[in-house]
C-alpha cells in the first residue's frame, strides 16, 4: 500500500511546475494590473473609474470555472469569423489558463490594494504636500510603501488561496495536480487514494508557504519597529 501511495504521489507531483506557474503569472501581472485598477477606482479616473468597477464586479462575482469555460471553449468559437483567429488557433490551452487567472486575480488583487491604500491615513498625503511633494511623488514614496506593508497579510492569503484555485485549471486538461488526479484515476480503481494524497499535497503546499509568509510578517513588523 505504501509502495502504490509513493508511486501516486511521485506521478501527480509532476504537476507542481504547472500549478506554480499558473499561480506566479497569475498573482505578478495580476498584481500589476491589479494596482492600476485600485487607483483608478480610488481617484475616479473619469470613464475609466466605472469600467474598472464594472470589470473588478464580473470577475469578483462569476466562478473562476466558468471563466476559463469562456475562455477556453468560448473564445475560439466567438472569434472564429475574426481575424484574430489564426493567431489563436493553435494556442495551447496554458495561455488561455493563464489569461484567465491573470484576468481572475487582478480583480480580487485590486480589492486588496484599494483597501490598503485606504487604510493610509489621509494626513500622510496632506504632509507630503506639505514638503512640496507633487501627488505622483507621495504615491510612490509614502502612500503606496505603507498600503504594501498593510496589504502583506491579505496578499499571503490571496496566494495560498490562489495555488488551490489552480485545480480548476484540470478542466481545460491542463497536466497540473488535479490535471494528473484526472489522468491517474483512469489508470486505477483506487479513487479515495488518489484524491487523498492531491489533498495531501495541496495541504503541505498551503502550510510552507504559510509558515514563509509569517516569517516574512515578522520580519517586516521587527525592520518596521526599529524604523519608529
């Protein structure tokens, strides 16, 4: 029993390099995109304010599942007649998985920005211009470092919630964890093990990057503490 368990597990943890990309392309140009979106919705960048709230709004309230259903059946057929098709044709379903996690997690990531931002008090602004700084220069030198300070604890959350949302990525045959559960299953009629040893390993994987993420709270709290 042990023996097959070590096999299961050595077959589905080939998968990990799918799901870690899927995950770090999906949190770094989500972030991105994230950010902008948050001060755009915070300043109320005129026309621009609205379509960020309405884009935040269907990403935030529509399952990732049928996301990536839209995208990856939805989009070829939508696009068929368009002369955008021949340069989508034949691309792999990993570039539409990683659209739509990108799409998916700057939504959310916008949420966490903007109330990190907001959590700065006002008055920090006011005393940047007071020193003659212009508001582009308080943003980036004041405003924004302290909002990432603020915002660390939601963004560790968000990442281990976003490395278990990469199991939907199976649904368009994407060879990441759940991907090799689908494919081994086949192979077995072992089912419970199986799914046992993804859950497993899914678990481990949220547990170290939990313990990393604390240690890197506790650091930035001590360096924050010696700065005051």
């Amino acid at each position: 029993m042990l023996h097959y368990i070590l096999e299961v597990f050595i077959s589905l943890i080939k998968g990990l390099p799918y799901t870690l990309l899927i995950m770090a392309v999906g949190f770094i140009i989500g972030s991105i995109i994230g950010f902008i979106l948050s001060l755009l919705r915070l300043y109320k960048v005129f026309f621009f304010s609205w379509l960020a709230g309405i884009y935040v709004s269907f990403f935030r309230g529509t399952p990732l599942l049928v996301q990536i259903l839209i995208a990856y059946q939805g989009l070829p057929l939508l696009l068929r007649d368009t002369s955008i098709y021949p340069y989508i044709r034949d691309l792999g379903a990993i570039y539409y998985v990683l659209f739509v996690y990108v799409l998916y997690s700057s939504a959310y990531l916008s949420e966490i920005f903007r109330s990190a931002l907001l959590s700065v008090p006002h008055s920090q602004m006011e005393a940047s211009y007071s020193v003659g700084m212009s508001t582009p220069k308080a943003l980036i030198h004041v405003i924004i470092p302290q909002a990432l300070s603020n915002a660390m604890p939601n963004l560790s959350n968000f990442i281990i919630l976003l490395i278990k949302d990469t199991s939907l990525a199976s649904i368009a045959t994407i060879p990441e964890i759940m991907g090799l559960v689908n494919q081994e299953i086949a192979n077995t009629r072992s089912v419970f093990t199986v799914f046992l040893v993804a859950a497993v390993i899914y678990w481990v994987i949220s547990v170290v990057l939990e313990k990393t993420f604390n240690k890197l709270e506790k650091r930035h709290s001590l360096h924050k503490r010696k700065i005051s």
